[in-house]
C-alpha cells in the first residue's frame, strides 16, 4: 500500500486504519463526536524530500565551488580575489530582489512549478559554466553562476514548505532539517571536491582542463536530477497529512500581499528575522572566506582548507537533524532556538581566538564545533518560523528569512574580508562575534506563540489531531509535551 491511514494522529507509527468521526475523552467523559478532514501519510513523502535534497545539494555545491579555492581562479582569470569573492556573493544579492515575485508563483501555481525551475536553472547556469573555460571568458563564468543563483531563489525557502506539504505533525521538524541536510551537504562537497579536482598548478591549459572535469561533473549530475524532477516530482498528496494542513486547504480567503503586511505586523516574527539573519549571514561570511582566513595563517594548504570547511558543514548537518528530531519529539522552539544561537556565538570565540595557535587539528575540532550549532540553527529558524506565523504560506516566511540572510550575509562577507585585510582574522571574526552576540540578546526577547501546534490541538484541551489530551501547558509558552501522560482513545 502506498500510503498509511492516521487515527487523528499523523505520526508514521500510527495504526493502518481512517478516521473521520470519534469520541473524545476529557477528564475520564466522553465529549460526544467530533468530525474532521482525513488525514493520510504517503510513502512517497520520503522520494520527495530526498529528492529535493539532492538538486538542493547540487546548487549549493556551485555557490562555494569557487570560494573555496579563490587563488587559484584569481591565478586562472587574471581578476582580484574580492572579484572571486562575488561569484558567492551573486547568490547572496540574486535572491533579494526575486523572493517575492518567487514566492507569489509558489502561492500561485505550487511545488511541483518551483520545483521544475529550479532544477531547471540550475542545470542550464552548469551547462552555461561548461563554455567559460579560457581565462577571457571570465564574463561567461558570472553569466552560469548568475543563472545558478536565480535557481538558488527556487530552491533555498522550500524546505518547510514541503515538509508541512507532504508530512505529518510529529515529522514536520524532522522532514525540514532534511531539506535543509541537502544544502549543507551540497557546501561540504563545494568545500571538498573543488580543492581536489583542481589543484593549485601554474600551467594554465593544465588547469583549465581540471577545471573542465568540475564543470563537466556538475553539469552532468544537474543534469540527471533535473530529468528525475520531471519524472518523480508531484505538487502534493491527495489527502493532507495533518488536521494544520487540512485547516490551510480548506482555507479560500487568501491575499498575497495582505500576507506579507500581516508577517511584517508580526513582532516576533520580525525579531526571527533580524536574529536568523545575524546567524546565516555569518556562517555565509564565514563560509566564503574560509579560503582567504586558512592561506593567511598557513600557506599552501588549500585541500587543508577545504577539508576544514568540510568539517564545519558535516558537522552542521548533524546537529540539523538532531535538533529537527529533538523539536518533533519536545515542541521546545524557544529554548532549543535560543540554546543554539548562544553556543553558535561560543563556536565562535573559540574559533576566533585558535585560529592562529599553528596547529591545524586545532581549527578542524573549533571549526566542527562551530557548524555544528551555526549550521544547525539552520531548519530552527525555519521551523520556529512556521510557528509564529502559521496559517500564512512558509515559503513565503522561509524566504523572508532567506531575505534577511543574504542582506547580513552580504554585508558580513564585505565588511569582514576588509578588516582581514587591513587587521588580521582576530578582528575580523571578532566583528561577527559582536553581531551574534546581539542576535542571542534578541532571541531572548522572541515569545514562543506556537500558533500551528495549536492548529493540531483543541485549546480547551480536547484532542483534535495528536490523539492525546493536551493539558493546559499555555500554548504561548515554549512547552508541548510529546507524550503526556492523560491519554485518549
């Protein structure tokens, strides 16, 4: 069978059977019956998320393919390393001006469009990279990561969207954090393959047929996922997966733009923002002159490099999806959120100040450290997003984060490669400890209104989709048990 039936509660463990109709149980009485939508999870949620993973992967895998051995395309291009620097930092600026009209035609048409271009972008912008392998076509070079970037716009908010699309309300964080896992996979491949496939040689036709075999790579796997996009792709499930989407479904007052001002009316939303952009934008700072903070304390050492950014992005991945377990499992948004942001800024001063000791398996184990919580705040801002905000649209909130990302992201990477240049690393890591150092402040100040988890659950205390009692925990508070001890049924 290819999907599975839910009584009321949308977890994957759930008995095979369906319910439309039962009795609730409040305080020991039944409370008579109560109708309401049919909620089914499929399997194929699973081929969909992974399958968006994959061509996420594969776009993020472009954004760092040059940063990470900027020599060496300063060497190839004959341009300035603040000019290689762009070729990311095109990702950052794209996406600001192209959210919203995106983010209309996800409301508009759904997934499966999105998914279609996206995919489809970043296939052509490899192609299009497969012709610029001659240092006087550096202008080809921006044309493909230009395209590539425009598919990142497609790509980059979906994460949420598809995982309260296709998944139940026990699985939303969990699905999230792999959508975001595909991306962050993708930069750690950026941060390993690009420094072995091209190594640091003066030979110019040398070094561009090693950088062909990059381009020829990307574009062949761009290639494949955007065929299996085509084929395997689909806008949603016949039946919603949980009571909070079958509310949205069921929901036909619904203005784009009324949307937006009601997200901006958001007071603690807006704090998200500002708090999430703080923490992207530096790990996109961070991410980007890797490169350039490595080669000055140690010389020579781009696969090293390369390597140390490969650990800071695994290490991401891992705490991304054990904090989208931890969040399905304790409904702790605030406390997790705020535990994170405070441990990033830790990383952080200790990556900061170990930086130039002279020992290289000292900045793997910081640098570890610091993906970890950096990275994995990741899907929490997504998700807490969500919260605040539900029933408006997530990729529409998703990408107003992304939004605030790239701004930081773009002002960090300028403003700290300038202080490394002129004062050293110390100064310039120093300047995004300062701004995370706000960010955890401001988090502070975010009121954990989980208003989709009250989607799933009657307020009086009567079960509605979980298929338990839920106490009165406040549900303005941080706190929704997974397993409380009244049950029903």
């Amino acid at each position: 069978m290819d999907h599975q039936v839910v009584k009321g509660n949308d977890t994957s463990h759930a008995p095979e059977q369906t319910l439309t109709e039962t009795s609730l149980v409040i305080n020991g009485k039944v409370d008579g019956t109560v109708s309401r939508p049919e909620i089914k999870l499929f399997k194929r949620r699973w081929v969909i998320v992974f399958l968006f993973s994959s061509y996420s992967l594969c776009n993020a895998f472009q954004w760092i393919q040059f940063g990470i051995i900027n020599n060496i395309f300063v060497h190839f291009y004959g341009v300035d390393s603040f000019t290689i620097d762009w070729l990311s930092m095109i990702y950052m600026l794209t996406y600001i001006p192209f959210l919203f009209p995106v983010a209309w035609l996800l409301d508009q048409k759904g997934l499966r469009v999105i998914a279609l271009t996206g995919s489809a972008l970043n296939c052509v912008g490899a192609w299009i990279k497969t012709a610029s392998v001659r240092p006087d076509l550096f202008g080809v070079t921006v044309f493909g990561q230009f395209v590539c970037s425009l598919a990142q716009v497609f790509i980059l908010g979906m994460p949420s969207r598809i995982a309260s699309v296709w998944f139940g309300a026990r699985e939303v964080s969990t699905a999230c954090s792999i959508g975001v896992f595909g991306n962050q996979l993708g930069i750690a491949v950026g941060f390993l393959v690009p420094p072995l496939l091209v190594p640091n040689i003066v030979d110019l036709g040398q070094l561009a047929d090693h950088i062909s075999v990059m381009f020829y790579g990307t574009a062949a796997v761009a290639s494949l996922l955007f065929i299996l996009v085509i084929l395997v792709f689909k806008e949603k499930p016949p039946l919603p997966p949980s009571q909070a989407q079958a509310a949205v479904r069921a929901s036909e007052d619904y203005s784009y733009v009324q949307s937006i001002l009601r997200l901006v009316k958001n007071f603690h939303f807006m704090l998200l923002l500002v708090t999430y952009g703080i923490n992207t934008g530096s790990f996109y700072a961070v991410s980007t002159l890797l490169n350039k903070t490595i080669m000055m304390h140690y010389p020579g050492e781009e696969v090293k490099a390369g390597q140390i950014g490969l650990t800071l992005v695994i290490a991401g991945m891992a705490g991304s999806l054990l904090c989208g377990i931890w969040l399905d499992r304790t409904k702790t948004f605030k406390m997790t959120t705020l535990a994170v942001y405070f441990f990033s800024l830790s990383g952080m001063i200790i990556y900061t100040f170990t930086l130039n000791l002279g020992h290289l398996w000292v900045v793997f184990i910081t640098a570890g450290a610091l993906g970890f919580f950096m990275t994995g705040y990741l899907p929490l801002g997504y998700e807490f997003a969500a919260e605040l905000t539900y029933p408006e649209s997530e990729g529409t909130s998703s990408g107003l984060l992304n939004v605030s990302a790239q701004i930081f992201g773009i002002i960090f990477t300028i403003s700290q490669g300038k202080i490394i240049d002129e004062f050293g690393t110390i100064a310039g890591n120093s300047f995004i400890c300062a701004f995370l150092l706000v960010g955890t402040v401001m988090t502070g100040f975010i009121k954990a209104d989980l208003r989709r988890q009250r989607a799933n659950f009657d307020v009086s205390g009567t079960t509605i989709a979980t298929g338990f009692i839920l106490p009165d925990y406040g549900l303005n508070g941080s706190t929704v048990p997974s397993h409380p001890s009244q049950s029903v049924y």
